[in-house]
C-alpha cells in the first residue's frame, strides 16, 4: 500500500513537470528596464554673509581709495584753472586764488618753468625781480601768422621787471612793471658797470607794453601748463 502511495505521487510530479510551459523558463525575449544616469552635482557652500562691522571697513576703504585717485588726478593736472585770472585793466592784475606763499611758490615755478630768468627776490616783501624779452611772448603764446612775423621781429630788448605779489583776503593779487636801468643793473649785479647816458630815453625807445605782455605770459603758464615739482 505504501509503495502504491509513492508511485502515485512521483507519476503526479513527473505530469506536473511535464506540463510547465517552457515560455515562462526563457526570459530573454523579456524588455528590460532602461538604465537611469544619476548625475552628482556638487554642493558649493553658500558664502557666509558679512557682518555689519566689516561694512564701515570697506566704506572706508573706498573712501581712501576715492581720496587716492583726486591726489593722483591733481598731479597729473596741468595748470591752475579758474584759480587765476587777470583782467583788461591798463596795466593788467593778475588773481591767483591762493595764500600769499602759496601763490609766491605757484609764481615761481612758473617762472623757472618758462625760462624766465629771476635776478633777485624778496619773499618778506612780495617782490620778484626778472629779466625778460617781450619779444618771446609772440613765439610762445601767439598765432602762427604772428609767430613767423615774430620771427624777424626785434621790437623789444630785454628789460628788468619787477613782479609784485599782495595778500588780498585768501587770494593773491600780481603786478609787473618795468625797472629803472640803475635798478635792473643793481639787481643783476652789474652794478660796476657804466649806466646809458640817458637811461630813460632807452626805455622810451622800446614799446611801453613789455610788462603787459610778461605778467600775461605768465597768467598761460599758470593757467593751462604749470607742472609739478
């Protein structure tokens, strides 16, 4: 009876193997998935914001670097501007807008700069004593017509001026005016030597605008081409 029960049950295996269908075996034929990329992207950290007690640092960084820039502009500018003027009046006055030693510097450098040449000087009275030819005015500061003229033109010879500097409030006022031949002599050190028979027929004979043309040979050298030291 037991082995009858044994048979019975491998028989019904055998037929239950038998039967499976082979198309469930082979997977193959089966579409697969697709395949998914995952890309990593990397997390940059967020800058921390800055204090409040870094701001007043970095205003006043741009403060300093603003401050910086007008001092490197004001070197590299030529000339003083609208800090000095000079009017029509005969004889002319020239305005620079600054102190009295302020100004006395600016004056000076202007006159070495247009090779103007400074015999004596008095700091403590305001006073500049220079020798000059007026004719150089005309080949320095006038129109090309005038400048080929000027060329073959001898009208002046030159002469000692005084320039006069005085404080007026906060800016400085400029004269100049012709020097007598014994004090042109005296502040150029030729004191030794014979003065003209007649010192003022000499001054006569030269056109009375000589000290005109010089303080405004001046005024375009302060204005537009005065340089630094």
């Amino acid at each position: 009876m037991r082995l009858r029960v044994v048979s019975l049950f491998s028989c019904l295996l055998l037929a239950a193997c038998a039967s499976e269908d082979s198309r469930y075996r082979d997977t193959s034929a089966l579409e697969k998935p697709p395949t998914l990329v995952v890309e990593k992207r990397e997390t940059v950290p967020e800058a921390p914001e800055k204090d409040a007690a870094d701001k007043p640092a970095e205003a006043e960084a741009a403060a300093v670097s603003d401050e910086d820039q007008e001092e490197t502009d004001l070197k590299t500018q030529k000339g003083l501007g609208d800090l000095v003027t000079i009017d029509d009046k005969t004889p002319p006055m020239l305005t620079i807008k600054q102190s009295f030693d302020v100004a006395w510097n600016s004056l000076k450098r202007a006159l070495i700069q247009s090779d103007i040449e400074v015999t004596d000087l008095e700091h403590d009275k305001g006073k500049f004593y220079v020798s000059y030819d007026a004719d150089s005015y005309v080949s320095e500061h006038g129109s090309l017509i005038e400048k080929s003229v000027g060329l073959f033109s001898n009208e002046y010879a030159k002469q000692g001026y005084l320039l006069t500097l005085t404080a007026e409030g906060s800016a400085t006022q400029v004269t100049a005016a012709p020097l007598k031949d014994a004090e042109y002599r005296k502040r150029t050190d030729h004191d030794d030597e014979a003065a003209p028979a007649d010192s003022d027929v000499a001054e006569k004979e030269q056109p009375a605008d000589g000290a005109d043309k010089l303080l405004r040979s001046i005024y375009l050298t302060l204005k537009d081409d005065l340089r630094e030291k």
